[in-house]
C-alpha cells in the first residue's frame, strides 16, 4: 500500500452528503436560462430543460443546513450542451446556464461559511462531441494536433448517430478520450488542479472504471497535494477494492450496499440473517477504514427513486432510512427522497425538486431530520465499530460502539411488533422517545413496532 486510506475520514466520517443535480433543484436566475426552458414541475425528459442553476442552489442551502446535510455532491457543472451536463464541452468553465465561474466561487464560499463542504463531478473518461478538441478533429481530420486525443477509426469524423471513433459505451455523443495520451493527461491535470485550488472538498469520479489504474494514481497524488482533505470517491457499481488500497481512491458510491437494502427492505427477498451475511462480507471487500468512507446511497441521479422501488410504502423507506443514518459510511441523500418525491427510470428520477411545502410529505422529512440529527448528534453512529447482536427472519439487532459509548439498533422488517432481549450493564434509554428502559439480571427485554427501528443509547 502506497499510502493510508485515512486521507479525509477525519471528516468523510462526519458527512451527510446530500445529492444536487443542477439543472433540477432550483431556477435562482431566469437570465440565464436556455431557450426553450419548460414550466417547473413539468415532466422531465432527456433532452429538456427547467433552468436550474447554481443561484438556485445557493438561494436554498439554509434548506440544506436544515435538513443536518453538511455535504453538497453537485451532478456535472462544467459547460455543456446537455441537461446533465457528462457531455463536456469546456472543463475550465462553469456552463453558462448555471453561471459564472465566479458565482461557482461564490457557491464554494458560502458553503463554507454555512459550514457545509462542497464535491463536484469529474468526468474525465469522455467528452461531449463539441469540446474544442474534438471540433478541431472534425474540422481538421488527421491532421488535427489533437488527433491523438481521441481513437478516429477513420476520416472525415462520422455524426454521433454513426460514430467512427471509440466512444462511451458506443454513445456517439460521448467520444472517449485517451487519457494516456501526455497531452490529455496534462491537460485534465490541470483541470483538477485549477477547481481543486478554488476550495472544493472533494471529487466524485464518473464512470472511473474506464479509465487506467495508473492515471488515478497519479491524479490522487496531484489532488491531495493541493488540499490532503480533499475527498475523491468513484462511481463504481461493483466491487471496488482495486481502487481502495489507499493509492487511488479514498471511496465510492456504495451502490452495492443499495441493493442489498433494496433486497431486505423493499423486496424483501432475503432475511435478516442473509441481510447481515450480504453485509459482513461487504464489509470484508475494503480495508476497515475504507468502509467509513463509502457513499451510502439510497438513489441517485442513475437509479429510480428509493419511494417508488417500495412501491410508495413510506413504511420501508422510513425504516431503510433508520438504517442508513446508523450504519457505517457517509449516508447520501438524493435531493427531493426527503420529501417523498418519486419517479421512475432515468430521466423520471430527474424530477424538478418540489418547493411547494403543500406537496411535501412533512411527517417523512421529519423522519429524514430526526434521524440525521440523531448520526450528527452521537459519535458512535459516525465513528464507531459495528457488531451483529442478532439477525433472524425479519429483525436485525446490532450494535455501534465507541470508547465512550454502545448504541444498539433493532431493526423490525415485519408487518408485526417484536420482542427482543439486549444484555448491558449500563442504562439504556430510547434516542427517539425518551424513554428510560428497565433491565433485568442485565438483560433487557424490549420491543420494536411492526416495520419500524429502535435506537438505545446507553449511559
């Protein structure tokens, strides 16, 4: 192992992520908007556009704040000709129907002064067909100096509808860029290093898996040059241990921990024990602090939305929620899941954000506050050690643990309340309710509502 893994987990430890996709959280500036823009609230396709921007996300960061979040994952802010902005056409600036690279500056700022942290998307695997790069290709043919930065099949370049270069899994909007060329390397270097010196926090890495090994080697060590703290977490769907080893990446988006929540909670396909046997050995994969690091993710930006998976049930997300505020790992919130937001595949998952509080599910995002100020407020759900205490068909017991302090969680999958038995030799009380539970030759008996969790705090 080149390095620690423990870059940023003084901090990652702590954080509540809270995922904005720009384009969809918040109109701040109507001047800015594109041609064309459609009415709020109207159904998203991909090609569409509503006029998000980043005043609209610097208007609503109390919003942030309020909910317990105190890390901002912002989707793709670099000019572009998409809504979603992976089809880059100029990574040194901010596109201008977000802003300015001066009002992104302004937007890093005043994170920071709200004591929130602030990670981008990096998209360094491909390009839009318009970046200057490939323009000059088209315009130039072979003879382009940046020929070398693409792998042209043949000349004059093809459209994208019949694409005769590599692309992105055969997109041909999405040219690929060849990394290992010098020149592209150097240049994406300097990309990270001019927004890594604006005060970012952090980088989420879109589809890294394309990309060699040895570059994000090097690029790691560029980027914590500059900022030691600065978080890099990669998209990677699978296991990810190749890039946690302590000289790549310093985490990912743990969508392998989704569906195993997806398969206990929502489909209820597995029990308790094979819920826990599916975490033990997820777990296992990475080295013990690199599970601290993860994203853990309910939704993005790439999947339907956790409500509507549950077919609606508020029940199970409410539950599943419980679980991801108090198991290890930087839980994630997807923007809109704390207000019941639903929607179906990409682009349906990519709804406006709903600021009418008329149309909020009030008593859900209570749900979401309690239980992230709950991770905020005790240490051992942030940095403790976890322990199964008990897993059997529909209830999940465990325990996180400090020095200082055990919490036990009991988690009821069932339709129907259970009865359950935690030995302690130290006051348990309930974190939600108060309540002062009574033991008994140090055991004590207890129980946990149908679809429904506990959290006993000792001391």
């Amino acid at each position: 192992m080149n390095e620690t893994i423990n870059h940023s987990s003084a901090w990652v430890k702590d954080a509540i992520f809270y995922q904005i996709f720009p384009e969809r959280f918040a109109n701040g500036d109507p001047s800015n908007d594109p041609p064309g823009v459609q009415p709020w609230g109207a159904k998203p396709t991909g090609r569409n556009f509503f006029g998000g921007d980043l005043q609209g996300i610097i208007d609503h960061l109390d919003y942030v704040k309020d909910l317990g979040a105190n890390t901002i994952y912002l989707n793709p802010v670099f000019a572009s000709s998409s809504n979603h902005k992976y089809t880059t056409s100029d990574y040194m600036n901010i596109d201008p129907e977000f802003g300015t690279n001066d009002l992104f500056k302004k937007l890093v700022d005043t994170c920071h002064a709200k004591k929130i942290r602030i990670i981008i998307d990096g998209v360094f695997n491909h390009t839009g067909v318009d970046f200057w790069a490939f323009e000059d290709i088209k315009k130039n043919g072979a003879q382009s100096k940046y020929a070398g930065w693409y792998n042209i099949y043949s000349y004059p370049v093809g459209p994208p509808n019949k694409p005769n270069y590599e692309c992105w899994w055969k997109l041909g909007a999405l040219p690929k860029l060849m990394v290992e060329n010098p020149d592209v390397k150097k240049y994406l270097f300097d990309v990270a290093r001019y927004w890594t010196s604006m005060g970012i926090d952090g980088w989420r890495l879109d589809v890294p898996n394309e990309i060699p090994h040895d570059f994000w080697v090097e690029w790691r060590k560029l980027v914590k040059s500059i900022n030691p703290d600065c978080y890099i977490v990669g998209e990677i769907w699978e296991n990810a241990s190749a890039w946690l080893q302590g000289d790549q990446f310093d985490g990912v988006m743990n969508y392998l921990w989704r569906g195993i929540c997806l398969d206990f909670f929502c489909r209820e396909k597995i029990s308790a024990n094979e819920f826990d046997e599916k975490l033990t050995h997820l777990r296992s994969l990475y080295p013990p602090d690199a599970n601290y690091d993860l994203q853990n993710l309910l939704g993005s930006h790439d999947t339907e939305r956790y409500l509507t998976l549950c077919d609606g049930d508020v029940a199970k997300v409410k539950l599943s929620v419980l679980f991801q505020m108090t198991y290890l790992g930087a839980p994630m919130v997807y923007y809109g899941d704390e207000i019941g937001m639903e929607g179906g595949k990409d682009p349906d998952c990519r709804r406006t954000m709903i600021w009418d509080q008329n149309k909020w599910n009030k008593d859900l995002r209570a749900h979401f506050q309690k239980m992230i100020s709950l991770r905020n407020e005790l240490p051992a759900l942030r940095q403790g050690g976890f322990q199964t205490i008990a897993a059997e068909n529909d209830l999940f017991i465990y325990k996180r643990s400090t020095d200082k302090q055990d919490i036990f969680i009991a988690v009821n999958r069932s339709i129907s309340g259970k009865k359950f038995k935690i030995p302690s030799d130290k006051q348990l009380k309930d974190a939600v309710t108060g309540e002062i539970l009574r033991r008994k030759n140090g055991i004590y008996t207890s129980s946990v509502d149908a679809m429904s969790g506990r959290i006993l705090v000792e001391g």
